[in-house]
C-alpha cells in the first residue's frame, strides 16, 4: 500500500495538470480570437504546467531532490536553464520580435505542439540536473 499511494498521487497531479492546460488553452483560443492582453500569460501559464508535468515524469528523480539527496550536474543545469528561457518566452514575443520572416530554427518556438514538448523537456531535465542516476549494466 506504501507504494500505490504515491503512484496515486503523482497519476492524480498529472491529470490535474492536463485538465488545467486543455482548460488554460480553450483560455488562450478565446483571448486569441478577442485580441486581449493576457494572451502571452496564459501562455507562459501553460509552458509552467507542461514544465511540472515534466517534473512529475521524473518522479524517482524528484522525490530525491526532496528527500535532500542532490547531486547536482552544473553542465545539465546550465542546458536545462538555457532551455527554460526559450521555453517560458511565450510565441507572441518570438513572432513580435522575427515577425513572420522568423528562421526556420525559431518554427519550433512558435508552434504550439512543440513548445509545449520542449517545456516538458526542461521539466525532466531539471530534475535530472539535481540527480545523478548510477545506471548499471
């Protein structure tokens, strides 16, 4: 039983996280249709929640960290850090800045489906930055 209910609770928050991203995107489709302000909130909004659903994928990892047992990979770090800041930049900012003459490279900021895999990305990551994993053969 000791085992089951933290499995619970993490499937729990990971369902929590998807119904609150499908709710903040139906937020974003109706800001983006009215042309209001908080539209590059509510994006930043949901790169947070895919961010902690990446977290949570790497739950061996993050109970770890909270138990206080940190290894820290400074080079890992320094990815994941640099991964955030593209990833918490919300794509009203990237198409503001390249208008639409935006390099082929900046595409994968812009679309929704892959920024959204890319902050889950630093999610994981950033756990794994704070844990080192012995993997044996």
């Amino acid at each position: 039983m000791k085992k089951i209910l933290p499995t619970i609770l993490i499937v729990s928050a990971m369902i929590v996280l998807l119904s609150l991203m499908t709710i903040t995107y139906a937020d974003i489709e109706q800001a983006s249709n009215q042309a209001t302000g908080n539209l590059s909130t509510l994006l930043i909004l949901t790169s947070l929640y895919a961010f902690l659903f990446g977290m949570l994928m790497e739950y061996r990892g993050l109970s770890r960290v909270i138990k206080g047992d940190i290894r820290l990979q400074s080079t890992l770090l320094v990815v994941t850090a640099v991964l955030m800041v593209f990833v918490f930049i919300p794509a009203t900012s990237w198409i503001a800045w390249f208008s639409l003459d935006h390099p082929l490279y900046l595409e994968v900021l812009i679309i929704p489906e892959t920024h959204m895999i890319l902050a889950v990305l630093a999610g994981t990551l950033f756990v794994r930055s704070f844990t080192k994993e012995s993997r044996a053969i």
